[in-house]
C-alpha cells in the first residue's frame, strides 16, 4: 500500500498531462490537415525551417531553467517549504526572463542577417521578427509549470497546454478566414502569428492559476539570496551549455537538410518541400505517442530526485523499470501502427503519398524514441546531465553525418535512415549507462519478445477484418480509424492476458 502510494503523484500526473497532451495533439492533427490544405508544402517547409531558432532560445531561457526549478521546488516542497519554493520560482522567472528579453532583442534587431546567412531563406525573415516576441511568454510559462512539476501538481501545466493548443488553432482559423475574405495569399506568417497567440495563451493560464494559489505560512526562510542562486545556477547553467549545444546541433542540421537536398539534384522549392512534408506532416504522427511518454518523462525528473534525496532506491528502481517497460510497449504499438498503415495515413490524412513513404520508414524509429526519452529523464533525476549530454550529442552527430555525406547522394531517405541509426545509438548508450547505476527489473528479452508477438498478431486480425465486405463503400478515412483502433484493441488484449506479475 506504501508503494502504491509514494507511485501515486507519478501516476496521476503521467495520466493527467496525457490526457491533456492527447487532446492538444488531437486538435493539432486537425489543424495541421486544415494548414496542409491552406498553405504549400514550400510555405510548411520555411514555417518549419524558422524553429531551429525558437528551439535554441528556449534551450537558452526556458528549459534549462524549468528543469532546475523543478528540481528544487520538489526538494523544498518535500520539507513543507512554501516560502523558499516560491522563492526558487521568483530567481527562475528572473533568470529566464532576462535571457528572453536579450534573446527577443537579438533575433528582432538581426532578422535580415540570421534569415539570409544562417538559414539561407530571406524570407524567414518576418517569420522571425513574429517569433522573437514568443520567448519571453515561453520563458514565464516554463518557470511556472516548472513549479507546478515540482510540487506534484499537473493540473496547471496540463491546463495550459491545451490552451495554448486551441487558442493557436483558433487564431490561425480566424486569420486565414480574414485573410480569404480580403483575397489575400495565406502564407506561412499566418502559422507563426498563431504560435505566439497560443504562448501567449498558455501565459495567462499559468499566470492566473498561479494568482489564484493560495499562499501559506510553511516554511518561511530567511535563507540568504546567494545560496538561492548559487543552487538554481549551479544546475541550471551546466544544463542550459548543455541544450544550447544540442540545439545548435540540431538547428545545423535543420538548416543544412534543404540544402543538402538541392545538393542532390532538387529544385529549391522541391527541396524545401519536401523538409516541409516530413517535418510537418510525417514526424508530428511519430511524435504523437510522445504526449504519454513525454509526460512521464517529465513527472519522472522531480520522482526521481526526490526519491534520491531519501535514498529510496527500491523507489528508484521500480519507477524506473515500470516507465522504461510501458514507453517500450508503446513503441512497439505504434510501429506496428505505422508499419501497417503508414502508407495510407498519408494520402488518406494529408492528401500526400511522400509522407505516408515517410511514415513507414520511421515507424521502426518509435520503440526507440520513446524509450530513450523516458531514460534520459530517468538519468536527469539521477543527476547525470553531463552523461545525458554526451550521448545526445554523439546521436546528433551520427545524425549530421548522414546529412553531410549522405543526403547528397541518397536524398531524403538517407535523413531518414540517420534518424533511426541516431535514435539506436541513443537508447543503446542510456540504457547501457542505467544498468550499471540502477537495478532495471524486467527482462529485455521478454519485455521485446510480447510486445512484438502481439504487434504481429495485430496485423494479421487487422488484415482479416480488412477483407471483409462490411468495408465497401465506407469513407476511407473511417476505414483506416477502424482497422487503426482494431490494431490497438487487440495488441493491448494481447499484452494483458500474457502479462505475469513483476517483482
């Protein structure tokens, strides 16, 4: 019952941002098929090919700091410490904040520059000077639900992840209609103004939660300033040089993926085309399961370290085994998922047969994605950041190297393959690290050999039923829903009747 309990927070705080991270993925699929429909797959590619930048500069204010403030909260919140907890939030927002404004400044004032020279497309341009106002939303947001992480509390940053979802489709459905009426063309600034409206969105719903939460008395701390700082900087830093360098990784090999493909013979606007098709359309359904994993990678950090802080390593490990095993099984799932109907989903979802070509390829990316999110999450509550480091950055550049060597030559296929050798790499090298740290219990073999017996199983009912002749003349896309749901239903009955009871 104990046990139960101390899993408790992880559960329903897994459950909880799930449940909000499905939701706000459900709207976005709906509205990327309304923007694949309203805008070029050359307009998706340069909204695409301008987030590399945002993706450094919330490495740089936000997540670094979000990930240390939850960190310390969950510490402090352990000891009943409202005062130093809400202190902690206050010297994050300060930090955060500031770096956003420097950042806003920069991007705006040196639009023209990063446009032409860094991205190669001047007409990101305006792209950019829209986008620079989003970081310093982000940078508040992200201290908040980092405190809200912190103290076992989802309801708030799960609340405004949907609202910044919705009121990002809301805005862009408003604007476009705007922008018909007035004859206008809809290019890929109306996406972008959607992206701030939904930040600014998610802003105001942390704010006034925030607002709301009653104040107490506990722990009152007249702690100096200065170890405040020197604790949130002393994390916060390491990990902030950390994501920027990943992240500039990762906006190298953005920029270079256009490139490299003109390189192989592709028009300019084919090329960034087709950047536009796999990044906008095929890795948004790979990464959709990532609303479950993502979410328990995220209430995982703040378990893990508080259960270190008690030396609780019975905690540690079962945690630990538990959420490795099911971000396991939900790869498996959706490979299986994207093996039998990734060439359908394409045209079928988007009206484009390269993406469901796309979906097929990367479907074998999943088991591995997922599960070395949650163990890099695992690895961080452990306080291993400079290992997490080194490995994410080994996976990045085995990613560059087929980029830089192999685009050329191969096209797009070659980034794909990359992406899975990358993501090998990856979840090889953390879960070879994890096992000399932690005792994982579940047996690899077998915790492979059900899921992928069940995901085969699945394929065959699914094909099965597909043969009927119930299937005539129904719309294709319900078609596709049912056999989809059919799959799931089965490899999940499958697991449960096979399953045996864990130490």
């Amino acid at each position: 019952m104990k046990k139960n309990r101390q899993k408790s927070p992880l559960i329903f705080g897994t459950l909880l941002l799930t449940a909000s991270g499905i939701t706000a993925r459900i709207a976005g699929f709906f509205y990327r098929i309304f923007l694949s429909h309203k805008i070029s797959t050359e307009a998706m590619g340069l909204y695409q090919l301008v987030y590399p930048v945002y993706g450094i500069c919330f490495s740089l204010c936000c997540g670094a700091v979000q990930t240390a403030v939850s960190r310390f909260v969950a510490a402090e919140f352990r000891k009943e410490n409202e005062g130093d907890s809400r202190r902690y939030l206050s010297c994050g927002i300060l930090l955060s904040l500031s770096l956003a404004a420097s950042c806003t400044f920069i991007i705006y004032r040196f639009a023209p520059f990063l446009a032409e020279h860094i991205l190669l497309e001047p007409r990101a341009e305006g792209l950019l000077r829209i986008l620079s106002f989003s970081v310093p939303l982000s940078a508040i947001h992200a201290c908040i639900c980092g405190y809200y992480y912190g103290i076992s509390k989802a309801q708030i940053p799960a609340a405004a992840q949907v609202m910044e979802q919705f009121v990002r489709i809301l805005t862009v459905v408003a604007v476009i209609h705007v922008a018909e009426s007035a004859g206008k063309e809809v290019t890929a600034v109306y996406a972008v103004v959607g992206h701030l409206a939904g930040e600014a969105g998610a802003l105001f719903t942390s704010l006034l939660a925030f607002s709301l939460r009653p104040r107490t008395e506990n722990g009152s701390s007249s702690r100096p300033a200065k170890l405040l700082w020197g604790g949130l900087l002393s994390m916060a830093l390491p990990l902030m040089g950390n994501r920027l360098i990943l992240s500039a990784l990762q906006s190298v090999e953005a920029i270079m993926i256009p490139g490299a493909l003109k390189t192989y013979g592709m028009a300019a606007s084919e090329a960034l085309g087709t950047y536009g098709v796999l990044t906008g359309m095929a890795l948004p359904f790979i990464l959709f399961p990532t609303a479950i994993t993502g979410s328990l990678s995220v209430m995982l950090l703040p378990h893990i370290a508080a259960a270190q802080s008690d030396n609780a390593f019975d905690r540690i490990n079962s945690s630990a085994g538990f959420s490795i095993r099911y971000s396991l099984y939900i790869g498996i799932l959706f490979a299986g998922l994207f093996l039998r109907f990734g060439n359908r989903i394409g045209p079928v979802v988007f009206g484009n047969e390269l993406a469901g070509s796309f979906l097929s390829v990367l479907a074998w990316l999943c088991p591995f994605l997922y599960v070395s999110g949650t163990a890099g999450s695992i690895m961080g509550g452990l306080g291993y950041t400079k290992t997490t480091f080194f490995h994410s950055s080994v996976s990045l550049i085995v990613r560059l190297l087929f980029v830089v060597f192999l685009i050329p030559r191969m096209g797009i296929r070659a980034y794909l393959y990359g992406l899975l050798g990358s993501e090998l790499v990856l979840t090889s090298c953390h879960l070879f690290f994890l096992r000399k740290k932690i005792e994982l219990p579940f047996s690899p073999v077998y915790e492979l050999l059900r899921p992928a017996a069940a995901s085969f199983l699945s394929m065959g009912i699914s094909r099965a039923w597909e043969a009927l002749p119930i299937h005539e003349g129904l719309p294709a896309f319900l078609n596709l829903a049912v056999s989809g749901v059919l799959f799931a239903v089965c490899f999940l009955f499958f697991l449960y009747v096979t399953k045996k009871k864990h130490a």
